[in-house]
C-alpha cells in the first residue's frame, strides 16, 4: 500500500507548531522526527512504499536533479486556475505579496481552501508517490533538471504541467495543501528538518551510502535490496563502494579562524597543505566501457554538468591519455578537480567570473550579455586533487598520501591545460608546525591566493567504529575566515524589497523589508556640494541577521517611497545585472559597515561588486554622503584582483605579524608554549599591520590601503622601545612603493588611519594614505587600558600619603556607571581640534565617563604638574566608602595620557599627530613620552560596557586603536 501523504503533513505541521511555541517548552526537532519514523516504521518499511519519495518529500532540496521552474507567481496562477477563484477570492490568494502580512503563498492556500474545503474521498487519498511521479513528470519538462530526470518522460507543456500539479489541490485538506505548495517551492521555512536525523531515522545506513552514491534514488535502492543481509559486514562493504556513474559524496569541510583553531582541528595529524583554487568543482567520471561519451562529470550540487563542461573535455582526454595504448587504467576511473580558465597570453588562471562565458548551463551561458567574447587565447583547466577510484579498486580507504600517489602516476601534466593541484607536507606533530602554516599562508595571501586546503592523512571517509571528532574532515583557510579580516565601509541602503518565504525565517512580526539593495554613489563630490541629485549604482543586495533587522526596525525606520515615486535619487541595476529593482526607496538611506570575502562581477554586469557581503553592524550617526563612491569601489576591486604583484618580502612580515596577532589574546600560538619570537623575523624588526576593524565612515576600503610600515618591536620586560622619531618617516613617499598589494592588505582593515577625504573620491585623486606617516603603531595592539611606556626603574609605584576618614585629597567623582573602576579613570584625555566642537562626545560622553576637562593643545601638557594632569576637577571628601578606590588611584603613580581623534578626517589626524610630535612631551626622567592614539568611539563603546549593555565583538581597546604618537 502506498504510504499517505498526510502523514508527511502530521510531521510537518507538528514541527511548524512547536517552533512558534516557547523556547523553554518547544520539543526539540530531532525528537519529533524520530518519534514520526518510529510511529510509521511498519509501513515505510514495507515492499509498496517508495522510500526514495518519502525522502525527496521530506528533503525537497536535496533533490537538485529536479528542476520544476515554477516560483510563486505562476504557481499562484496554478492555484487560481484548478480551484477556479474568483476576483475576490484571488486577491486573497496574493495577500502574501503585501509586506507586513507574515503570511507565505502556503498559508493563502491554507485559508483559501478553508472557506471553501474539498470533498473527502478515501479512495482518492493522495500518496506520496502519487506527488513524486507528478513532480518528476514537470521536472522531465524542464531542461534545467538532469539528463536521467529529462530522459525519464517525454516533455510536457506548461498547461499540462499546470493540470498535474493542480489536481492535487483540489482532492487535498487545507493544511495539506499548505505544505504541498510548499514542497512545489522547495521552501518549507520556517522549520528545517535536519538531513543527517532524517537519513539515519530512515535506515541507520543510509547516511554513509549517500556519502558513498550520492543519489538517492540509488541508495534507497540499494537499501532495499539489502534487506534481511543488512548485518552482514561483507555485503556492506560491497556497497560501500564507488560507482561509475554515480557522484561521490564529500567529506565535511571546515573553517579555520586562525593558526590557532587550526591546530586545535588538526592535533597532532600529518596533512597536506594545498592551495585553494576559486574555480568550480568537478568529479570526472571515465568509463571506458562507453567508447562514445567515457567522460562524464558532475557539479558540486551533483548535478550531471557533462554537456555544460564540454569544453573541458580535450583538457581531461588528454591528461589521461585515453584512445591510446599507454592510458594509465583499464576500465575507468574517478578524479576531483577545479575547473578554471587559463590566458596563454597572460599565464595566469583568470578571475571567477570567466568561467561563465566558456561553461554554459543547461544549454544557455547565463550573465554573460556584458561579458566580453571568449577569446582564441582563453581556455578551460582542469587542477587535479584527488581520486576515488581506478579500475575496480576503491580508493576511499586509502590514505590521502597513497592517493596522491597514485594521481601522480595517472595523470599526464600540460601547463595551463591539466595540472596536479601544488601542496606541500605539514607535520602537526612537530614545533614548527604553527610558524611553517604561517608562513605558508602568508605567501598565499601574498601571491594572491584563494587559501589553504589542509587535508589529514586519512582515508576519504571514516567508517571505522572508533572515529575522532575530525576524522576525514577537510580544513580550509581564506584570511576573510579570520575575525575582522574582510571588513570593506560604509554602504548607503538606498531601498529594499519583501519577500514572503523569507520573512518567515524571521520571527519579527509586521515585518516590511527582507532584502536590501546596496548603493554607491557615482558624484560623490557633486553630491556633497548639493549640485547634483545624488545618482546611486547599485553594486549589491542583502540580507540582514534578525538582530541587525530588530535594530534596524526599531532605532532607524527609514523613510520609504515605493519605487515608482522616487524623486530624490538617480539609481542605476548595472552593478547587479538589473536583474531586480527594490519595491521601496529609502529618502534618508541608512547606512551599513559590510565586509566581504573577495569581489567579483555579477551576472550581465561589467562592473566589480563585493562576494559574499555580510553587514557588520548599522550606523546611525552617519549620512549616505559619507559612504564609499562607486569609483572608489571599482579602483579598489581592480587593484584587489588585477594589480601586478609587488615583491614580497615585506609583505610576508606584515601578514606573518597578523596572523600572530590574530590567535587568541593576540598572541601566537607557538609562542604560547614556546616563549621565543616568529621563526622567521627577528622581533626587532618584525612589523604588525595590526588587522584590527574600525567602523569610520569616508574610509577608503580596506583592500585599497596600505598598511604601516614602521613598527614598534614588542615589549618584554626591561626592554625599551626604539621607535624611529615622527619626522624620521617620509610622508610623502609613493604608498605604492611600501604597500604590499590591495589584495594583501585587504585583510589588514588598518582603515581609519589610510583613508582619504570624502571629498578625494580614489577616482581622482589615486590611492593616498593620508596618515601614514604621522604615528606609529605598536606591535601588539592593547586589550587592555594603556599604561605609561617607562622604564623599569620608573614602573615602581609610588609611596602614597597617609590617607585617614577625615583626610581630604583630590580624588575623581568617576563615571556615572563604574565610579573610579571607570577604564577613563585617571586619565588625561586631548582631543583633536576636529572633535572638541562635538557635543555628544564633549557634554555627554566625557562626563559620562567623569572626565570634565579636556586639552585640545599638546602643549598644555607639558605645562601642567604631575600632580593636575588627570583631567577631572571635582574634589569629593575622602570616606571609608571610596577609601580603597583611593589607594588605588594613588598607588597607580602617574596620569595616563590618550589622545582621541577623527579618523574620518585623515588630513587633520596628520596635521595633529604632527603637533602632538613638535610639543616634545617628555618623561620625568627626560626621556620622550609615547601618547596612545585612539578614536573617538571608544567612548561610546565604554559607555554602553559600563551600562551594563552586551557588547559582541573585539575589546575595544583593540578595536579603536589608532597608534601612538
């Protein structure tokens, strides 16, 4: 008997109800699910029941050989057409459409069928495997499925299609019907059913046979012809077996966030360290047997890509030498590899965005209109990196060195046509490993590398009983993995769109906006001088985090127009493809601090926009007129993917520094246990490009500027700094000639201090790093207050005055929220000139923090006592309440001095810091004095700590940390 679809329904529905229910009371998932599996064994288990239309009904999105092409407005005219609605009925139909609803097309199916339910006819129940062969018969007539699904009916209309799924809607219950339209979009937002819980629920083998045949129609299979000898090891391990013919699953794949969480992924492991490349993924499949077609290969998603990847088809032929008499194997074989496209004019593999006008999909080469034509000296690649299988040999037990070896021996290397991905062999065993990763990572990001791939020594799957946590997983490094490392600016939003499905992941009620449109301004200068309506060309669209989205709803609702009305502003699509307009247009744009991981151009557009955006936070104390120019983009992305590579020396330092200071508390891994320097660089010498985020506005973007080249060794007890002298640095030199490259220092997010005028759009004027040469930066950035640098001698506290109840002394109020435990206690602060004239930071925040006085000159410093430098002027009475906050201020010895500056204002910072340089501050001891350098934002962020607000992210200290001077 076949198995009802309502029961699919009961499992749906139950988990939808328990996600709208308490967190404290909500059952979890994985219960649930397997409670359903439990309940229904008998009949899933029996010989009528498809078990692989069980599971594609569950798991609609895994089933990407199908390709129905039907989004919600036409199966909206799907619906409207088999319940034969009326006008009225319709537009209740499409109330999904209006923002604020929160309703999806599923629910308007459910409430249409509600007022007017369908007649129950047992005999007429609706089976699972009633749907699945309706949806493969209008997949079959979609040429975007796979040729198995296409081969599988012949091709079918639109109007037939729209007559077999819409018979459905008129023999299922109004809830059935909910979760059927949802099951045609692939979307059953907003519960997730967890895949892995699923499958083994099902069959407890079932998840290592897909890894296996990753295809389900064949796993099931396979499970049920197993049967009764389902505990037999030898019939499992014949099954456990690669097919040609049949895709590969992967292996998990993982992040690394620093050296760091590498070695804690890693242990103790031998790998293979490889180089990442940014092309597609390919699994070539080679069946002799098939003398016509013996080359078959799949996508990532598993899709059959043969046909679409022709192209690469000589490239692998001739790699293996197939057709003639010294081809390496006798029966096939099956490889992994990375399609590019290579220039044999340049000698180089080409940026991602190539490969679209040499791959077509489906037939058809997709974003390509504004491509420029495929050229007689570009072709397509293939990198070998593995292989699965040779002849009838599994090689999936293998270690990855015998693969490796024997990929060697197989493949016929051709420069710029076939070649064996470069990899060299890490022991984590050893003390080495940490800096010998380091290094290797700094030379790829150096060379302008996508990453590391950092494979163990292990076999392709683990299907041993005893299994490490990391068995068999694959470890991947890109620098935009590192926390910080990736951050771009500030973006103006200049309007946004709804989508119903999506707003359904959010649990936000009334909500308006799901989608959000990029922009940046292409007359910045004209702009600013209110000579021209300001024209935005949209370069991105997306999405928020539901907690950005709460803040963004609740702190900065933006005034919106529908799109159609908008006079304020010109917008050009050409950045996105014009492949989709906003419904609204926001009059006051908010602005967005986005990071992303590289840039590239989206489909039928000539112009660069971010890869994979992500927003960092919202500002709300910034205007659209001081976000990043579309020309400063454009410069930036350039110089990030196409600048020629400068030499490498000095960049190996710089990012060797940062990828120490990007462990944990900002120190190196292998010094942790070690206690010595980088094996590399002398600490005397070794520079930090400290890749630290800042959140200024009018910055140029991080991948456009350079880092400092002057550092200042790290301090270890008794050792003094010898920092080069302010007038020593030549500020007018090139930032070419000490700039390692865009790409390099994309990673370094040292903005706030190489940022140029919102005025100077990098259009006109070039790349300029306007405060370079003004300061200094540390080689270790504080994460905590700092101190006074001194000397040992000098670092002896001070004996303090007797101190009694009745005793007055000068002792600070402190902040309104921690008293003297404020992080600006006993602090003298100077303020550049460009933020004394600030309100919220002069009247509010100072005072916030207990700081009533302020210096806007450096000389002032030098005329003040010891003793009055802290910049407080109330003189409470000393009791035993503040007693002990008293001793401690007074054992702290001297005032420690920060200056806060505008990092916005780059040209004014310079010209101050310069100032701060011909003050000539000096210690007690005559010896010169170092002034920590901070933005002024600190304020803010110390204000919201000490009221008790959460704050996610970096240490502030660390954060607004500018330099010293």
């Amino acid at each position: 008997m076949p198995f009802p679809y309502r029961f699919v329904c009961d499992l749906l529905q139950q988990l939808e109800e328990e996600s709208r229910s308490a967190s404290k009371e909500r059952t979890p998932s994985r219960t649930i699910i397997e409670r359903w599996f439990h309940e229904h064994r008998i009949r899933l288990d029996a010989p009528t029941v498809n078990g692989c239309a069980v599971i594609s009904t569950l798991l609609p999105e895994r089933r990407t050989d199908r390709v129905y092409g039907i989004q919600a407005p036409r199966l909206e005219s799907i619906v409207g057409q088999a319940l034969i609605l009326g006008s009225s009925r319709v537009k209740e139909l499409r109330r999904y459409k209006t923002p604020g609803q929160g309703v999806d097309l599923g629910d308007c199916v459910e409430s249409i069928l509600s007022r007017a339910p369908n007649s129950e006819h047992p005999e007429r129940e609706v089976a699972v495997e009633d749907i699945d062969e309706a949806l493969t018969r209008v997949a079959a007539g979609c040429r975007f499925s796979s040729p198995a699904i296409r081969a599988s009916c012949t091709s079918r209309s639109p109007q037939s299609d729209n007559h077999v799924l819409g018979q459905f809607f008129t023999r299922l219950s109004p809830r059935d019907g909910k979760w059927f339209a949802r099951l045609i979009l692939k979307n059953y937002q907003p519960i997730v059913l967890e895949e892995r819980v699923v499958l083994r629920s099902y069959h407890a083998l079932l998840p290592r046979m897909l890894k296996v045949r990753d295809d389900l129609q064949v796993a099931t299979d396979c499970l049920q012809h197993l049967g009764s000898s389902s505990s037999d090891p030898k019939v499992i391990a014949s099954l456990m077996k690669p097919v040609l013919g049949t895709k590969v699953g992967r292996p998990p794949w993982l992040k690394a966030r620093s050296i760091k969480n590498c070695l804690d992924i890693i242990g103790s492991r031998q790998v293979s360290c490889e180089q990442k490349i940014d092309g597609e993924y390919c699994q070539i499949h080679v069946d002799l047997s098939n003398r016509h077609t013996p080359i078959q290969i799949f996508s990532k998603s598993g899709k059959d890509s043969t046909q679409d990847r022709r192209r690469l088809h000589s490239a692998i032929r001739d790699s293996l030498r197939l057709g003639q008499q010294d081809c390496p194997f006798k029966m096939g074989c099956i490889l992994e590899g990375e399609l590019v496209v290579y220039s044999t004019k340049d000698n180089k593999i080409l940026p991602f965005h190539k490969i679209r006008k040499h791959v077509s999909r489906s037939g058809s080469y997709i974003g390509s209109k504004n491509d420029s034509q495929r050229h007689d000296y570009e072709h397509l690649m293939i990198i070998y990196y593995d292989i699965l299988l040779t002849d009838t040999q599994s090689m999936l037990g293998m270690k990855h060195s015998e693969r490796f070896k024997r990929l060697e021996r197989l493949i016929t290397c051709r420069k710029g046509y076939a070649e064996i991905v470069q990899r060299q062999i890490i022991s984590f065993s050893r003390h080495s490993a940490a800096s010998t990763l380091r290094e290797m990572f700094a030379k790829c990001i150096v060379g302008k590398g996508e990453g590391l791939v950092l494979k163990p020594d292990e076999p392709y799957f683990d299907f041993g009983l005893r299994q490490s946590r990391f068995s068999s997983c694959v470890v991947k490094m890109k620098k935009e993995y590192v926390q910080g490392w990736g951050d771009v600016g500030d973006f103006a939003v200049i309007g946004a769109s709804y989508d119903a499905a999506k707003a359904k992941t959010y649990n936000i009620p009334k909500l308006k906006w799901t989608h959000f449109f990029i922009g940046c301004l292409e007359n910045k200068g004209r702009a600013q001088a209110r000579s021209e309506k300001p024209a935005f060309v949209v370069t991105n669209i997306v999405e928020l985090p539901e907690t950005l989205l709460q803040t963004l709803r609740t702190q900065c609702e933006p005034r919106a127009v529908p799109f159609d009305d908008n006079k304020s502003f010109v917008l050009d699509f050409r950045g996105t493809g014009n492949s989709t307009k906003p419904t609204e247009v926001f009059l006051n744009p908010p602005v967005f601090d986005i990071r992303c991981f590289s840039f590239d151009k989206e489909s039928n557009s000539r112009s660069w926009s971010m890869r994979f955006p992500y927003v960092n936070k919202i500002h709300f104390d910034r205007s659209y007129l001081d976000t990043i120019s579309f020309a400063e983009l454009q410069q930036a992305a350039h110089t990030t993917i196409e600048a020629p590579e400068l030499e490498d020396s000095q960049e190996m330092r710089h990012w060797i520094s940062a990828l120490e200071t990007a462990d944990p508390r900002g120190r190196a891994v292998d010094k942790l246990s070690q206690g010595t320097v980088s094996t590399c660089i002398s600490s005397s010498d070794r520079p930090s490009p400290s890749p630290v985020k800042s959140t200024r506005n009018d910055r140029l973007m991080s991948m456009t500027l350079e880092p400092i080249t002057e550092m200042a060794p790290r301090n270890r007890p008794g050792h003094r700094s010898n920092r080069p002298p302010l007038g020593s640095i030549d500020g007018n030199k090139s930032p070419m000639d000490r700039r390692p490259s865009i790409q390099n220092a994309s990673a370094l997010f040292v903005r706030a201090r190489h940022q140029t005028m919102p005025s100077s759009p990098i259009g006109e004027n070039g790349i300029v790093s306007s405060a370079a040469g003004s300061f200094h930066t540390a080689n270790e950035l504080p994460s905590s207050p700092p101190q006074r640098m001194s000397t040992p001698h000098e670092d002896r506290p001070e004996r303090p005055a007797a101190l009694t109840n009745d005793a007055e002394a000068q002792v600070p109020e402190g902040c309104a929220h921690k008293g003297l435990e404020c992080a600006f206690s006993n602090t003298s602060v100077l303020l550049a000139p460009c933020i004394s004239s600030y309100a919220w930071v002069t009247e509010d925040l100072l005072k916030t923090h207990g700081v009533v006085d302020f210096e806007v000159d450096p000389e002032a410093w030098k005329h003040r006592s010891p003793s009055s430098r802290a910049s407080f002027t109330s003189s409470p009475r000393v009791t035993s309440d503040t007693l002990g906050q008293t001793q401690r201020i007074v054992k702290s010895g001297r005032v420690r001095k920060i200056c806060l500056v505008e990092t916005r204002r780059p040209e004014a910072t310079h010209e101050f810091l310069k100032r701060i340089e011909r003050a000539g501050l000096t210690r007690r001891n005559g010896k010169r004095e170092w002034v920590a350098v901070y933005d002024w934002k600190i304020l803010e962020d110390f204000a919201n700590i000490e009221a008790g607000v959460v704050q996610k992210g970096p240490d502030p200290w660390r954060q607004r940390y500018v330099g010293i001077a």
